[in-house]
C-alpha cells in the first residue's frame, strides 16, 4: 500500500507507471475474484485507495499546472 506521501515525492512518470500496475493489478484481483482464487479480499479495497491516491496526487499537480496559466476558467453562458 502506498503512502500519500510517497505518490507526492514520484515524479510524473513514476506516477503514471504506478498508477498503470496498480490498474493491472485490479484487474489481476478482479480476474482472481471471478474464478474463485482470491483469498484476501481485502485486497481489492487496498488497490481502489492506492489509485484514488495517485490520482488525487495528479489531479493536484494538474490544478497547480493550470492555476500558474491565469484565473479559473469560466464556462460558456447558455444563449436564451
């Protein structure tokens, strides 16, 4: 399991490759499920964490990203 902390000190490509296996590996768990060979299902949630935290971690580094470009955006006013 990963540490929040730790997504925060990988780089961006570090970060994606881990966000990539740890994809895989959910896969690999919910395969395991389906044919009756996971024993610790417990390791399905732990996985779902470990992605929601690495993509929090790149939603942060992209909202940091995009608020050095200017102000908020703004969406279109709908014609009436």
């Amino acid at each position: 399991m990963m540490e929040i902390a730790k997504a925060r000190s990988l780089s961006e490509q570090e970060l994606s490759d881990e966000l990539v296996s740890a994809r895989r590996h959910l896969y690999d768990l919910r395969f395991q499920l389906a044919t009756r060979q996971l024993t610790d299902y417990n390791q399905i949630s732990q996985t779902r964490r470990n992605i929601a935290r690495l993509l929090t971690v790149q939603t942060e580094r992209q909202l940091v990203a995009g608020s050095a470009g200017g102000g908020p955006r703004r969406l279109p006013e709908e014609k009436r």
